[in-house]
C-alpha cells in the first residue's frame, strides 16, 4: 500500500490537487452547518425562504457546472476554470460577511456559487488529465484517493475549526 501511495503522490501535481481536495472538504464542512442559523438568527428568513435560497443556489450551480463542462470538454483549460471558480466561491462566501439584505444576498449568491459551482468537477478533471499523462496505472485509485481527501478534509474540518 506504502507503494502504491508513494507512486500515487509521485505524479507531477498530485499532492497539491490532493490538498486542493482536503481544503474543499474542509470548507464546505465548516460553512455548511451555520448557513442555516446565520439566515433565520442574522437575516430573519423565514426556513422555508431558505430552503428556497439552498434550491436556487444548487440548481444554478449544477446548471453552469454542466454548460462549463461540456466546453471544458472540449478543450478550454481546466485550471484556468478552476482558478476563476474558486476565485467565485470566495467573493460568494465574502458577500455573508459584506451584504446583510436578504434579497440582495440571494442574488448575489446564486450568481456566484453558480459561477464557482465548477471547481469540484474541473478538479477531478485535472487530476485525471495528471494521471492519464503519468505512468501511474491505477486510475480508480488515483480518484479514489482524492475523493477520500474531500471526506478527510469534510470530517476534520469541524474538529479544526474548533481548535481555532
């Protein structure tokens, strides 16, 4: 296993999409959980508002995470959509810290976390590209073990933020 680790980190950017994955993880663990006091303590909506704000902020997301993968398929640069998506996702959770109206806030979010809503699936993307041009022949590890750095990162996030 040791072997297979080793090889797995010797790919050119493997380590550093494997961070890229445990610090998403991490974020939306630590984020998620509160998105509901914050909204009904702080802002005052109502929880069926903001089950509505969650709906259209998820669909958005899945529908430009599909119109930009199906051009990122076809040859625009994954790390450029990667870097402009979490850029995305970082002016999206800043607008919690900035905009305090609701309706402000929703439209600002949906845009957003729309727009960043393709850095999870560019990242995979990337890293298979990473594998595909290494002699790494183990490809479902290689996913695998990404996958299980958004979980590490998903579960150690809560504990971290609570030591900071």
């Amino acid at each position: 296993m040791i072997k297979r680790l080793t090889a797995l980190f010797s790919i050119p950017s493997y380590a550093l999409l494997f961070l890229c994955m445990l610090l998403q993880g991490m974020g939306i663990s630590l984020s998620a959980p509160f998105l509901s006091i914050y909204f009904t303590d702080q802002l005052g909506v109502s929880v069926g508002m903001f089950g509505i704000f969650l709906s259209v902020t998820l669909i958005a997301g899945i529908w430009i995470s599909t119109l930009i993968g199906r051009r990122s398929d076809l040859g625009l640069n994954r790390k450029n959509i990667y870097l402009v998506a979490t850029l995305c996702n970082t002016l999206a959770y800043s607008g919690y810290l900035l905009i305090q109206d609701f309706t402000i806030l929703f439209i600002y979010m949906t845009v957003f976390t729309a727009l960043g809503a393709p850095g999870m699936a560019q990242l995979f993307a990337i890293s298979r590209e990473a594998v595909n041009k290494s002699n790494f022949t183990e490809h479902a590890f290689a996913n695998s073990t990404l996958r299980s750095a958004f979980s590490l990162g998903f579960i150690t996030g809560p504990l971290i933020g609570t030591l900071l």
